[in-house]
C-alpha cells in the first residue's frame, strides 16, 4: 500500500468516526434540548426507576436524559474521548462495548439501584472506561496494552466514581457500567483469539 492511499484510508476512517461520534452527540443534545425547552425536563421520568416494571424502558432511554447543560457537556465531551479511543478498535468493539455497557448499566441500576430516577450516558462512558482499562490484559497484544496504559494514565482517577459518593450521583449506573465494559473486553478479546487460531 502506498503512503498517499494509506492516508486516504485514514481520512476515510476518521470521516467515519467523526460522523458516528458526532450523530451520537447530536441525538444526546437534541433530545436534551426538547427535553428543556419543550418538556421543562419532564421527560427525564423515562430514565431508570429501581425495580419500577414500568421504567425498564428507561435502560434504553437514560443514556439520552440529562438533568443540567452542565451534566450533558461533561458526558459529552468523555463520552467523544473514550468513545473514539473504543473505536479505533474498530466498530464492532464500539458497537458491542456501547450495548453491553448501556445493558449492564440499566440492568444493575433496575436491581440494585437506590431509589430515584436514574439518568445520563455515564453508564456508557464508564462501560469505554472498562473496556479500555481491561482490554489490553485481556488481549495481551502490545497495542492494546499501551492503549490501555494511555486510558490509565489520563482518565484513571475516573475509577473513584464507581464507589459511593455525592447522593446526587448514580454510582450503581457508574458500577454495573463499568462492568459491562470488563464483560466486553473479556468477550471480545476470546473473539479475537478464536479467530485468529482458526485462521
């Protein structure tokens, strides 16, 4: 491959990303904003209510409802960073680890969760933070390895989120979240390994 197409590619690949990252975000903040403007915040009732059978729609629902501006901006802004680091990995990894992870979330915080309406992507974000943490161990490939040292070394301090804390903070959605990401790694990574023994 020659270096002017093998640039081509990569303009092709980032295009990609900054099109599924930005209708991602997009769709975060236009449901934000009708939810403001429109509904004065009413729909954040559809976020997750623990053990209400009627708000099990709300683990698909929550990652998209968000209490303040200043809660979606800071969702926003990781979820682009770790999303795109996830999907680098490629789309199927940003697909599996965003489902598993949104999943996980609202499955934990439907069961566990203490009581209150339970909404935003944190969830999904600490879901990428699993993945990338863990992946690298996983896989034992050296690039995911310094990708994860990389996620370690500038988002580590995020862990602390997944324990107990402001009562205004669902860490349950933080927790099960990031599980789901470990879950995703784990299974991804045997993926990978089975394919290429088999290849």
């Amino acid at each position: 491959m020659t270096q002017e197409s093998s640039s081509k590619k990569l303009a092709r690949e980032l295009k990609r990303h900054i099109l599924i990252l930005g209708s991602c975000i997009a769709l975060m903040w236009g449901v934000h904003l009708i939810n403001q403007f429109l509904f004065a915040g009413s729909l954040n009732s559809f976020g997750v209510s623990p053990r209400n059978p009627n708000s099990l729609r709300g683990i698909v629902l929550m990652p998209f409802l968000h209490g303040s501006f200043a809660h979606i901006l800071s969702n926003s802004i990781s979820f682009l960073v770790l999303g795109w680091l996830v999907l680098i990995r490629g789309l199927r990894h940003f697909i599996w680890v965003t489902l598993v992870a949104t999943l996980v979330s609202g499955l934990g915080i439907w069961f566990f969760g203490s009581a209150g309406i339970h909404i935003g992507a944190s969830g999904v974000i600490f879901g990428y933070l699993g993945f990338l943490l863990l992946h690298g161990l996983f896989e034992r490939s050296l690039p995911s390895i310094a990708l994860s040292l990389l996620v370690m070394f500038f988002y580590g301090s995020l862990i602390w989120g997944i324990f107990p804390g402001d009562p205004r903070i669902s860490w349950e959605g933080h927790l099960f979240g990031f599980i789901g990401g470990v879950l995703a790694a784990k299974f991804l990574a045997r993926r990978s390994k089975r394919v290429y023994s088999d290849g």
